[in-house]
C-alpha cells in the first residue's frame, strides 16, 4: 500500500481508503497470478503476434499443459489453431512433474494433499484469459479475440481494472471480427448480411447476480443461447474443466456473447441478432460496471437468492433508471421471512410487473425454465427495444470514465495510418489493378501459358519441341513484361506505414 503522512489529508475519504487498500490486494493477487504462469516479464513487454506464429519444434508437437507455465502457451497455441478445447486449463495429472509435486506434498499433509494440490495446481481459465490478454500488445489481443469468436467463445468485453485504475472496454480488439448472418427478413431471398461486428447495431441484454447463488448463471445462458439439440459453451462456467476453481484476477470481469440467425427452416432461437452479457461476479463491489451494463442494455436479468435491507436499498436506486429489469429468483431452499419482507418493498418500490419476476426453484424442470427464458427473450426483442453496437458503448464508457482500449496511442496510430491507406482505395478492383501491376492480367496470361506448357492442347501441327520453346519464349517475353514495373505507391514501406508499424 501506498504510505501516507500522518494524519491523512482531509481528501482520503474512506472510500479512497478503501480504494487503495483493495487494488494493493488486486496487484499483489496479478503478481502471484503471473508468476505461477511465468508470464512476469510480459507484463512491461508485451507479447507480440510473431511470439506466437513463431513455429519451433515445441510447438508443432501436439503437448498437454504440465505445469501451470504451461497454460498460457496451451491457450495461445490451441485458440490461434481454432481448437475449441482451448480454454481448458486442466494440467495432464499423468506427468511425471506432477507426481513429483504431489509426494512432496504428501510427506506435509495427508489429509489435505488432493484438496491442496488441486487448487494450488490450478486455475481458472478466466485468470488466465485475463493473464494473457494484459501481457499481449492491442494486435494480438484483435488477433485472440478474433480467433475466440470464430470458436463461438463469448468475448472479454470489459477486461477488469488489473494494470490500470479502471477497467477497459475491449472495442478495438473486436475491431477485425465480421459476422454473416441470414436475418428474418430476408429467409425467403436467402440472402444474407455481412457486417463488421463493432458496427452492428442490436438488442443487448445483460445477466448480472446480487449476492452468491447457488446454480452458475454462465452455465444456464449457455443453455439459453444453444440451439435445439446442441449445447456449445459459450461462457465459461464452474463446471468446466477448472472452471470451479476460485477467480483471483479475473473477478468482474465482463463477457458478450451473440446469437446470429442463419439456420435453415425455422430452426432460429431468435430471428434477429440479440447481444448477451454477463457479468462474472456480485454487482455490489463491480457497481460502475453494473451502471454501464444497464445504459447499454434494453434489459437486465438480476439473479438473486436472498435480499437483505442492504440489498434492498442498493437495488431501490434502480427505480430512476429507464431500463428495464428482471429478477430471477433462486430459492432452493424456501424463501425467507427477511428476503420475502424485503422483495415485497423492491416490488412496489420498482413497479416490478409480474412478468418480470421470475422464480427458480429446484422442483422446477430445467428444460422447461431455460424454454421460458428463451421466450422471454424473444418477447423483449419483439418490443423493438433500443439497439446499440460496441461502438456506441465505448461513448458510453468514457462517460462513465471506463478506458477504452482504441484510446491508447499505439491504437490511434495505427487506425489513422490505416484510414489514410483506405481513403485512397475508392474502387477496389481499380485500387488493385493499378497498385499490383504484376496481377491481375500479366498473371492471368502467365498461369494460362504455364497451363498450356503442361497440357500442349493447342499444339496443331507444329512438332512438340518447336512448341514447347515457343510457349517459354512467351513465357519469357511475359515475366520480362512483369519486371519492368516497378514498385507503385501502394507497395513502397513508406507509403504503408502499417506494415512497418506491425513489424
Ligand atoms: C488464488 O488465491 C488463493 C487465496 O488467496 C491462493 O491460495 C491461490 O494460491 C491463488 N491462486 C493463484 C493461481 O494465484
Ligand atoms: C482437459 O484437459 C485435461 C488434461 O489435459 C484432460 O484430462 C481433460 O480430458 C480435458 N477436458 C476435455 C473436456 O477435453
Ligand atoms: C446512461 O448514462 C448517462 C450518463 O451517465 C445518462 O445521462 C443516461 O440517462 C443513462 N442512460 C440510461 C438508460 O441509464
Ligand atoms: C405490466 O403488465 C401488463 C399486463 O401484463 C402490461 O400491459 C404492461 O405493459 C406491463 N408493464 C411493464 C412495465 O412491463
């Protein structure tokens, strides 16, 4: 912790106290969280694109993760691959490292070793997520990001406040993922449309909790946004391979995730695209991220087991807002007399509808809560709710003081160099014509030649020989054609000043 002279200046309310106090913790838990991953020295030089293209012996043979150094490497290698297994961080308890760790551990205690081992050997795939994001530079964070989502991963959107005072919207490292989709409207033409992601304007609806809760919210999202038949994990949740083991860095933190209509016949969850977001954590101590959620979104899904007067105060704020809020309430044991008096007052207090309740409990079948949350959803876009995109919620967040990444100077660069480049490319087949001269028709004519070469269709009469010399000398009259262009504007270093800016 920072030290301050005594007495403490009059501005340290105890809230700056506070403050300070948990994001020494916060540093201290990123610090153990890096070094059992080995990933120290990134924390000041990032990783970069080529760190992970490189290819070497270590990394064409297929490996399980030893040891927990090994994870962030696992992922990067798997998700840049397109496995969708990347995110599991289990260790392989078969190698011999391991057993080793685990006899030393034993002669120390019997009775705890398994308990032990397993969390001390383990962590969350979220904190390594979150470990190999902020020790990645702005591009192969894009280059992760795209790759999760080709997956059908729910996507970091706001990555928690580690490194930095605030927490940072992810709006830059979405900026290379486009998505194709066959939207209602246009299931008889089949067509379909195409457009940058951060650019789609759609419903955004977010899933919060108050409080702990007994069944994992990820888990029954998923269950939400899986078509019929198939369950994909789009968010990580407990029951995952380590996805149990306690969050120490990546508390907080805020994953979207999509539904795209395309399917065939009237298979489709939802006919439009819907955004979902859900917030891994309690809202209380994440209460700026709270706000944001319910600015950007046309409804928010409260999830809650009891409600104390605490509760109920913290909650009654919401009565202001324009959004639109849902309660799911999970009562596994029976309800309350404190949780019931209280819910009472957040009833009339919100105006809460008897739609907008919704109760949980464990006689209920699951199926049939996940079919009712489905329709729910559909009601709420049926509603013509507000639509926004990434873009949007990043003028959103700096209202709010939240970082948003595109807003460091290394992004800024980057983007005006590459608005400069498309500025100049009003036609793109005209724009690739002129500026790669030995395309387009001179490598047409020569794959044509080269054809002919290898098939002599052409020949007629003339003797195969006399042919043949007669197509290279083609050949050659073409490539010396080719050679004397010389660079044009569009492939000189300076005048792509991306390139030299990446390498
Ligand atoms: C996470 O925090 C717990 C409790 O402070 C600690 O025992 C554990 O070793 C930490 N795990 C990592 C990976 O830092
Ligand atoms: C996750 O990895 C562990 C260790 O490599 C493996 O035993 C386990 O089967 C994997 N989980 C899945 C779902 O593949
Ligand atoms: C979002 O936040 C802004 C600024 O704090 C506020 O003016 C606006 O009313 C909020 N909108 C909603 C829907 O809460
Ligand atoms: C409350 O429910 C009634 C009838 O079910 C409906 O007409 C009304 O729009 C609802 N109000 C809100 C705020 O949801």
């Amino acid at each position: 912790m920072v030290p301050y002279p005594q007495p403490y200046p009059t501005y340290l309310t105890t809230e700056v106290m506070i403050f300070l106090f948990l994001s020494s913790e916060r540093r201290q838990a990123l610090q153990n969280v890096l070094s059992k991953l080995g990933m120290e020295e990134h924390r000041s030089q990032k990783l970069r694109l080529k760190d992970v293209l490189q290819i070497s012996p270590e990394n064409a043979k297929s490996w399980t993760p030893e040891s927990l150094g090994d994870l962030p490497w696992h992922f990067l290698r798997k998700i840049m691959a397109l496995n969708g297994m990347a995110r599991n961080t289990s260790l392989d308890y078969m190698a011999p490292d391991y057993q080793q760790r685990s006899e030393d551990k034993e002669e120390l205690n019997t009775d705890d070793s398994i308990s032990c081992l397993s969390d001390a050997n383990a962590m969350n795939p979220l904190d390594v997520l979150c470990a190999v994001l902020l020790c990645s530079d702005s591009f192969l964070q894009q280059e992760i990001l795209s790759k999760m989502s080709m997956c059908q991963f729910a996507l970091p959107l706001l990555l928690p406040a580690l490194d930095t005072p605030k927490c940072t919207l992810m709006l830059w490292a979405m900026r290379d993922i486009v998505k194709k989709w066959r939207p209602h409207s246009l299931a008889e033409s089949r067509g379909f449309r195409e457009e940058s992601l951060v650019l789609t304007k759609m419903p955004t609806i977010s899933f919060v909790r108050l409080g702990s809760c007994s069944f994992s919210k990820s888990k029954l999202l998923n269950d939400v946004l899986s078509p019929s038949q198939q369950h994909h994990d789009f968010f990580i949740h407990r029951d995952m391979d380590s996805g149990h083991v306690l969050r120490n860095v990546s508390d907080g933190l805020v994953e979207i995730s999509w539904y795209f209509p395309g399917r065939r016949g009237n298979l489709d969850l939802f006919l439009e695209p819907v955004a979902v977001i859900n917030l891994h954590g309690d809202i209380e101590p994440h209460w700026l991220k709270f706000g944001f959620l319910t600015n950007v979104s046309c409804s928010v899904f409260i999830f809650v087991e009891s409600v104390s007067e605490k509760n109920y105060l913290l909650l009654s704020a919401l009565k202001e807002s324009a959004t639109k809020y849902y309660f799911i309430f999970n009562i596994p044991t029976g309800i309350s007399s404190e949780t019931q008096t209280f819910c009472d007052k957040l009833i009339s207090e919100l105006k809460l509808n008897k739609s907008q309740l919704l109760v949980k409990d464990s006689s209920q079948n699951k199926a049939k809560f996940v079919k009712k949350l489905q329709n729910l959803l559909g009601c709420i876009m049926k509603s013509s709710p507000k639509k926004i995109n990434i873009e949007d919620m990043a003028v959103i967040a700096r209202e709010l003081g939240i970082q948003v990444d595109e807003d460091c100077k290394a992004c800024q660069t980057g983007s005006k160099w590459a608005r400069e480049i498309a500025a100049e490319i009003k036609d793109t087949g005209k724009y690739k014509k002129a500026m790669f001269r030995l395309q387009g028709d001179p490598w047409k004519k020569l794959a044509k030649v080269e054809k002919e070469l290898c098939q002599m269709r052409r020949q007629g009469g003339i003797p195969s020989e006399k042919y043949r010399s007669q197509l290279k000398a083609e050949l050659s009259e073409l490539r010396a054609q080719q050679n004397k262009c010389d660079l044009t504007d569009g492939m000189t270093p300076g005048h792509s000043p991306s390139l030299s800016f990446v390498s």
